[in-house]
C-alpha cells in the first residue's frame, strides 16, 4: 500500500517544536480527504500513520510523543 500523506516544505513553530504541514496522496473517504488536500501540522512521521483512515485536518497540531 501507498503512503497515505507527504510532509510539505511548509513549516509553522509551535511551543518552541518545528511543525510541518501534510498532504494527502490519496482519498480518505472517511474524513472528506481527497488526494492532494493539505491537512494539519505534525512534527515527526510517527505522528501520524502512514497507513489507516486516521488523519490530521484543519488547523491541527500533533507533537512530541502524541500521535
């Protein structure tokens, strides 16, 4: 299976933590994604799963050891 979202070159500092913004490479029917849509800002891949429905939308912000 493909990965699921790409972290941008766009990045945002928050509480001191360098965050980056993600794209969706493929639709996520069960949030309204659709590939290429920007979602939310993660600081590390392992905040996020490469695989699965989960996803970061909006304005959110996922850091440190949360994911």
């Amino acid at each position: 299976m493909t990965s699921k979202y790409e972290l941008t070159t766009e990045t945002k500092r928050f509480s001191g933590t360098t965050l980056r913004r993600v794209k969706a490479l493929r639709d996520i029917p069960r949030h309204g994604v659709n590939a290429g849509d920007l979602g939310g800002w993660i600081e590390k891949v392992e905040n996020l799963s490469r695989v699965g429905e989960c996803w970061v939308g909006g304005d959110a912000r996922v850091w440190g050891d949360a994911h």
